[in-house]
C-alpha cells in the first residue's frame, strides 16, 4: 500500500521552470502542473548572472499554490537544474555574489591558461567530461584569477540545485550527478578528485560531502515552514543535474539501449557501469557524468532543436509566423536531402540569422541552396538525424556493443517526423517518450529514496505504463544510407 501524498519536482531550465506533482497509484504515476515561471537572467556590469533569488521565490511561491490549490500531504521535494554554474558561500552562511550564468564570456580564453597547469588530457583523464570552457573546473579557474579575495573567503562552493537545496534547509551538500558535471569529481570513485583539486589550487575545504540521489536531506527550515505554511516537508536529493533526470525516466526495457534527450540541445549516450577515459574519448567529444543508480552516463552535446527555435525566431520577426507543428507538416512535403549542414558547426551557436547561416552553409557546400521555411525545415531534421546515426556509431564504437533500440524523451519527442527520421537514419527502432522526461526521473528517483519504489528499474516500469510512449520503425535504408554517405563526405570526421 503507497502512502497517500504528492511528491513534487521543481525543474529548472535555462529559460524556464515548473513544479509538477507526481502521485504513486498502483501501478501508474499520476503528474499534474502547479506552477510554471520565466528563468529570466540578467546582464549586470557586463556580466551575465542567474537571478538566482527570483528562482527561490519561485519555489517558495509554488509551495504555496499547491497548499491552496491542491492540498494533501507532501511527501517530498527536490529540485533539478542545468549543470556546471554554482554559487559561493561565505563564512556566515550568506551567499557572497550573483551566481554567473555559464553563457558569460570570462571563461574564454581560460582553458588554455589552465592546461598549463593540469594538460587538457590529464584533465580528461581525471574527470573524464568534455573540454567545453563551461565547465566548473574552468569557472572556479577564472573566479580564483579575477575575484581572488570573494574567492578565499567563501567557506563553500555549492552547484545550483544544492545552493537552492541550502535556502530551503540549511545544509550544504554536493548531490553526485551535478557534482560530476564540474569535471573535479573522479568518476570512477564517486567522489571530488582530490589530487586535482590540490593541483588546481582549488581549497577542498570547499567542496562539501557527496550524497547519492535519493538521499534525504532534511527539512524545510522555520523561515520556509513560516512564510509558506507548511510544516515537516522533506526534502530529498534527486538526480539533480536535469540531462540524468530525463534519463532516470527512460521506459527501458533492458539495460541495452541508447538514449537521446531531445530538446534545445540533443545529449545522446548509454548507461554504463564504469567511465570512458580514452583519448579516443575525449577526442570524439564525450563525457562520463553520473547518473541515477551509480550508474555512468557516457554521452555527447548535440546542438538540437536549437536550429529550428532560431529560424522560427528569424521567420517571426519578419512577419512569417508558423507553429511547430505547421512546421513540421511543410517539411513533410519538402523534397528528401535537398541540402544537408553540419549541425555541430560553431557557425550555428549564435548567428543573428540563423536561415542565412543554413542558406550560406549550403552554398559553400555546393549543394542546393534551401530556400522555403519548409526546405530549411527538412535540411534540419534529416541533418540532425545523420549526426545522430554518427553519434551511435561513435558510441558503438567506444563501447564495443551493439545497441538494439534508441529511447527519445523530452520535448523532442513531439516532433514525430524527427523521430521517424532518426529510426530510419540510424536503422533502429525509435520508442519515443515521456516528453516530461525530467520531472518524471525527478519524482521516482525521489520515490526511490523512501523505497516507495524498489529502484530505477521499476520506476521506469511505472513511467512505461503511464505515458505509453510512441514507436517509429526504420525505413527506407538504401535512401538514408545514400544521404549518410554524402552527409560523410561532406563533413568528414
């Protein structure tokens, strides 16, 4: 018999937020919305920060509407958000700066000052993510060089959902899979890489004891009981980086799968038991983040529907407005692999009109040059869903195994041409869903924590039988291989 409760995610992204209300009912998992919000960031002196205080109020805020609205006995909270940023606190428990957003520009140019210090593949080795100027290890770099003073006088350093975890009850703690996206957690011994923290220059007196996801963190302080009214709430650690989120919520079957998580980015991998630290590896762009159950995410970024947010954004400024799904249904009628981009080309971070780009790219390729919202459209799901095939070969690849099915959750999963594209370029079945991926793994590794469920397997049963998810078939073999073929030639490894 389940305890008659709720069990709320608060879901972070990088524009936006929610708290949604899972509910345990026999063999089902039940969610409804309380309360969605902007995450709104603000540039202040030239630097790009997370109003990170706004995002607290809205915690706080959806606390309240769901004793008002709802009502019933919370069984427990946790929060996911994005990776790499943090907060600093400082002696007297109070958080010493704005927390940068990881968009701003200071870390440029820091990775190479720091490789002189640690090698880029000794850091690899030890930490086993992606070279990307994002990551902590570079931030906590340019922090110490440019704040050095707010630097030493921090007595912790707190990822996002920690920091937010540390308003709500008063404990600092380092949640395990958002610690190891800051490339200064040893992967395969679970904890922060203490050898390279000395060599960094990095004071381990800031980095708090790791806890596993689904360990309790405690409850709610007086100041939270008092200004939302309720009492003894609990609040848990989950997978709190949100990528490990949605893949805690994948409705696997077996333990042989790839996954992708569809949205603004597409993060594509598989679940393993021990990292990948090769410089085949680290050459191919991979990182090795830890996930729900211990288990190792080895994955890939992928730039995804990102492509087509910009066209739209273009297309509606000029007065073309289309919904996605009108989209979608006029690259149905567009003509196959017209003209095909690199998806990962730096070119396509941040143009100011990204059509243009796609149109340049085209013609400096010598291909077709797309022309219609509905061709553009189309060269960008059938380009996306090539780099998806190269990714899985890559995977293979690394891991020596062949993968039978491609699960997709999040957002992206609403896309069903895409979804049909990937199955037919990467000649595997596609089981598309849930595209509330992340606020479901949220909830059952929480579930999980107070053995409401036995573990991530059935937890995943338990989202399997909730949102049946859709499947898509491979097709048309002998057309994609042609277009993978050209894709190839064109963008060589």
């Amino acid at each position: 018999m389940r305890p008659e409760g709720a069990i709320l995610a608060f879901d972070f992204g990088a524009s936006s937020g929610r708290c949604i209300a899972g509910r345990l009912e026999g063999d089902s998992l039940e969610v409804e919305i309380v309360h969605r919000f902007a995450n709104r960031p603000v540039k202040l002196n030239g630097r790009f920060h997370w109003d990170i205080l706004g995002l607290y109020r809205e915690i706080l805020e959806g606390l309240i509407i769901y004793r008002r609205d709802f009502g019933g006995k919370i069984l427990s909270l946790a929060i996911d958000t994005w990776g790499v940023d943090y907060g600093l606190i400082g002696k007297d428990g109070r958080l010493l700066a704005n927390p940068y957003h990881y968009r701003d520009t200071r870390t440029d140019a820091v990775p190479e000052k720091l490789f002189v210090t640690v090698p880029e593949d000794e850091l690899y080795a030890a930490g086993g993510i992606q070279m990307m100027s994002i990551n902590t290890v570079f931030q906590l770099f340019a922090e110490q060089q440019e704040n050095r003073e707010l630097f030493e006088s921090a007595r912790a350093v707190a990822m996002t959902p920690d920091l937010l975890n540390y308003f709500l009850t008063g404990r600092l703690r380092s949640e395990l899979s958002i610690a190891s996206t800051s490339a200064l957690v040893d992967p395969v011994q679970r904890d922060w890489n203490r050898p390279l923290l000395k060599k960094l220059g990095y004071p381990e007196k800031l980095f708090t004891p790791i806890i596993n996801p689904g360990e309790e963190l405690g409850r709610i302080t007086p100041d939270v009981e008092a200004f939302t009214g309720l009492k003894e709430t609990r609040v848990f650690a989950t997978t709190s980086h949100d990528t490990q989120s949605a893949i805690a919520a994948v409705p696997a079957e077996s333990d042989d799968f790839i996954y992708l998580s569809s949205g603004t980015w597409s993060l594509m991998g598989v679940e393993s038991d021990e990292p990948v630290l090769t410089p085949r590896a680290a050459k191919l762009g991979f990182t090795n983040e830890i996930g729900a159950g211990g288990k190792i995410s080895l994955l890939t970024n992928i730039m995804g529907l990102w492509l087509i947010q910009e066209c739209k954004r273009i297309w509606d400024r000029e007065g073309r407005i289309f919904d996605y799904s009108e989209l979608v249904e006029m690259a149905e009628g567009a003509r196959d692999f017209a003209a095909l981009i690199n998806p990962m080309d730096p070119r396509f971070t941040a143009p100011e009109n990204m059509p243009g780009e796609i149109r340049a790219a085209a013609a400096e390729s010598g291909q077709e040059i797309p022309r219609s919202e509905a061709q553009i459209t189309r060269c960008i799901f059938e380009s996306l869903a090539l780099v998806y095939r190269r990714t899985m070969e890559r995977i293979e690849e690394l891991t020596g195994k062949s993968y039978p099915v491609i699960h997709i959750v999040g957002g992206g999963v609403k896309n069903q041409l895409l979804c049909r594209m990937t199955a037919e370029a990467c000649g595997r079945p596609v089981v598309a869903g849930p595209a509330e991926a992340t606020a479901l793994g949220n909830i059952i590794v929480q579930a999980a924590g107070q053995s409401l469920v036995s573990g991530l397997a059935e937890g995943r049963r338990l989202v399997s039988s909730s949102v049946k998810p859709e499947q898509y078939s491979p097709g048309k073999r002998s057309l994609w291989n042609q277009a993978y073929s050209r894709f190839c030639t064109l963008y060589p490894l």
